[in-house]
C-alpha cells in the first residue's frame, strides 16, 4: 500500500517553504542537514514480519555504552568489546559481554538450550546510530515527560500509541481472517499505558494494557454458567431489539454485538493453558515448552512479559510492548549500569535463542518472521567527564542526549544481509553525525510497513527507512 495519498498538515507549511526558499543553499552549508519529506514509499521488506517485540529500556539509557561504543571514553566509560562477532561493523560495548546466567551448572541448562553471549551474535545485530526525535530541530528534547510522549506517540502531545496504529494498521488482515471464522489477537502493550491510545480517529483499535504477566482472571467462561436456553433468549432479544431500530440506528447494536462476540473469542484464547507461562509445564508448543521459555527469559517479570509475548504470538498478536530495567542513573552508574546490562543482555539472548528454536505455525521459524527492536526516550549525557559528580549521567541538549542508538534484530535483518551493519556513524570525539541521521518516527513506520500494516496518513513526513534493504 503505497503513501502517495498522504497528506502534510498545517504544522508542516513552514518547514516546506524553508524546504523550497532555501533547501539548496543550506545544504550546500551544511550537508548533513535532514530535511523532511513526504513519506510516500514502502520498503522492500514491507509485509516480511508478522510480529514485533518492541522493548524499552526504561528511563533514559546511555546508547554509547552498549551500541555505539567505539567513542571517547566521556561517551562510554566502560569500553568496548574484543569479543564482537566477525562481520560486526558497529561499536560494541564491553557491557554486552555480561552473562553470568551461562555460568557454572546454573547455566548449563540455558548453554544447552544454545543461549550464548551477546557478543557472539552482534553480527546477527543491525544498528542505527543516530536516531533522533526531531533531526529538523536545533537540540535534543532530554525531557522525561516530552521524550516519552515521542517516545510512545510519535509526538509531544501525541493523542495516539503506536500499538495503537499498529491494530489500526492490520485492520484488514483482522478482519479477513474473521470471515474465515479465525480470531486474531491485536497488538499488546505489557504495562505502559501510553502505548496504547488512540484519538478518535483511531480509538476503536487502542491496544490491551495487561498488568502483571499472564491471563490467570480468565480461568472460566461466563458464558459456561448459562444454560443454553438462557443464551438463546438473550441472542434473539438482541435481534429483535436491532429489528426495531431505525436503519440508521442498527450499526452501534451492531458493533455491540460483535464486540461481545469478540470478548467471547479472546476469552477462550485467554484460557488456552500456553499462556500460563508462570507454569513450568513441559508441553512443546510451537517446538518448545513454557519450562524452556522461563529457563531462557528467566522467572521475573520482565522474563515472563517476554514469554507471555512468545505465546500470543501463537495467535496472530501482531506487536507486543515491554518495559525493561531502569536506566535513569544520575547517581551510582558506574556501579549499578553493569548489573542491569547483564539483565538486558539476557533478554536479548534468551529471545534470540528462543525465536529460533520456535516453529511458526505458518512454516519456518519465529526467528524468520519476528522483529525484535530496543529503543529508549533519550541518550544520556554527561558533559564533558566519563561521569557526572554523583558518578552518574544526566540528559540535556547535546548529541549524547540526542542519539539513540539503536538496535534490530531478526530474520528480516540477517535476509537483508544487514546483521553486523552500521546505518550510520559518529565522530569518535564529539558524537557529530558522520553518517545518516534518521527521525524516531520513521523507526516508527519502517516497523509498521514490516509488519505490513497500512501507514497511509500515519507521519506524513517521515518515510520508511529503505537503507534496510539498499
């Protein structure tokens, strides 16, 4: 579906008549200038991916330590690694070299499953190195509230959730598969409201929130208590109370209806035994039990949100969210970032490990048709020094504030040949962009034209990344 129908609103005319007065001299000035443009392309890889697992790591995250870490020691205290795979052309931080979850005979089950180090993977890893909020502005937002909003939305302000456009996307796909008497789950956010908003236009499609990690308060079916008698009365009372309405008057009983059918059909899903995955039962579904799943992505909630994501999945989920760690570390970073970054390092293995082991009902594996992509509000700053006087990081308007470096992983990214790559570069001593510069929002939209979902009208002026495939 192409986005040549899009349209650019008001907010926009003052950057296209910069664009057309003076675009040509100011490039010329200042060549890595990025100027927005109409979005009217998908990329080669649109429809490849039928599942997202989105991850934010919470807080503020300091990229240049982990994902861009070839830099000055001001940008990334810990160092980099020795250890990164062949073929791996972006910086790898020392901190991903942390497993201690494969350690001793603690480890050996998860060793055995094939967990392994970030680090023997990175060239399984794509990375963007200058993600910004708003490349057209003149300094970062480092604010927790504004970046959030960006973060989640797209914009400050944003009145709807990318999970949000995301079922708004697959709409069709939703509804063709009811026709064929499936039920498709939508999209999930695992506890962030904000993901899951939706303005008018797009409020029939806000995503589910779900607290905690798993279905356990749909262990009955309501309708099971009644008998079929009372079921029956209720159904042809519905009927005959549309038959009475007025035409125009019978959509929103309609939609009633169809809602409850809907609430129904999600009720047996959510029963299904597969999403007990607090549960260490050993039936393999799709080529691996919920035991191995908590083995791998371990037992707390962080570990269960991304194995209750494995296990929706299995019912046509198109896109699950989930908070990871917190990486807000004004005070004790240097003590405190290693030990998170070992949890992260985990989550990311032990997904990796698990997408590839998991068959997909549709042929293949996970891996093949799953996008696991990191992201955060904002980068972290100090300065000028390695740490801040609290031996922590801040976040203001500088560069290191401003990029988000970040990370994509999958079957679509090793079927590109991008695994190991770098779409970007930085100085090493300033952060300066020496490559591409993209907008979070067209992260936003390369992840719902992989998904095959329809953008059209969705940022106007941001496209889809096409260097993906390039």
């Amino acid at each position: 579906m192409s986005d040549s129908d899009d349209t650019k609103s008001a907010t926009f005319g003052r950057r296209r008549l910069l664009q057309g007065l003076g675009a040509g001299t100011a490039a010329l000035a200042f060549p890595h200038l990025w100027l927005p443009r109409e979005a009217r392309a998908q990329t080669a890889g649109y429809g490849t991916v039928r599942h997202l697992i989105y991850i934010r790591l919470s807080g503020g995250f300091r990229f240049t330590t982990a994902f861009n870490s070839d830099v000055d020691d001001e940008f990334n205290p810990f160092g980099s690694s020795s250890k990164r795979a062949s073929g791996t052309e972006w910086g790898v931080g020392k901190l991903l070299e942390r497993a201690a979850w494969l350690d001793g005979e603690e480890g050996k089950p998860r060793r055995d499953l094939g967990m392994k180090p970030v680090t023997d993977f990175t060239n399984e890893i794509c990375v963007l190195p200058c993600v910004d909020h708003e490349p057209f502005s003149a300094r970062a937002d480092g604010g927790h509230g504004t970046g959030l909003e960006r973060f989640l939305t797209g914009y400050v302000g944003g009145a709807t959730g990318f999970l949000t456009y995301v079922n708004y996307g697959v709409r069709e796909r939703v509804k063709e598969a009811a026709a064929r008497g499936i039920t498709l789950l939508p999209a999930f956010s695992l506890g962030e409201a904000g993901m899951a908003t939706g303005s008018p236009e797009y409020a029939t499609y806000r995503a589910p929130v779900l607290e905690g990690s798993g279905f356990q308060g749909f262990s009955a079916d309501p309708d099971s208590t009644l008998p079929e008698w009372a079921r029956t009365v209720a159904t042809k009372m519905d009927a005959r109370f549309k038959d009475r309405l007025h035409t125009a008057l019978r959509g929103s009983v309609e939609t009633y209806q169809q809602t409850r059918k809907a609430t129904s059909d999600y009720g047996k899903i959510f029963r299904d035994p597969m999403l007990r995955v607090s549960t260490d039962s050993n039936d393999v579904v799709d080529g691996i039990s919920n035991k191995e799943l908590r083995t791998l992505l371990g037992t707390d909630t962080t570990g269960q949100r991304a194995a209750l994501a494995l296990r929706l999945f299995h019912f046509g989920c198109p896109a699950v969210f989930l908070n990871q760690g917190g990486y807000d570390f004004h005070s004790r970073e240097d003590a405190e970032l290693p030990g998170e970054m070992e949890a992260a390092n985990r989550l990311v293995s032990g997904l990796r490990t698990a997408l590839q082991r998991m068959q997909h009902p549709e042929g293949g594996s996970y891996w093949d048709k799953t996008l696991v992509v990191l992201g955060s509000e904002f980068g972290r700053t100090t300065g000028g020094s390695r740490f801040n006087s609290a031996n922590g990081s801040d976040h203001g308007p500088d560069l290191a504030t401003r990029w988000m470096s970040m990370p994509f992983m999958g079957g679509v990214i090793s079927a590109a040949g991008k695994g190991g790559k770098s779409l970007g570069s930085v100085n090493a001593s300033n952060l300066k962009a020496t490559g591409k510069v993209y907008s979070y929002r067209s992260v936003l939209k390369t992840m719902l034209d992989l998904l095959g979902a329809d953008h059209q009208g969705i940022f106007p002026a941001d496209a889809p990344i096409q260097d993906f495939f390039a």
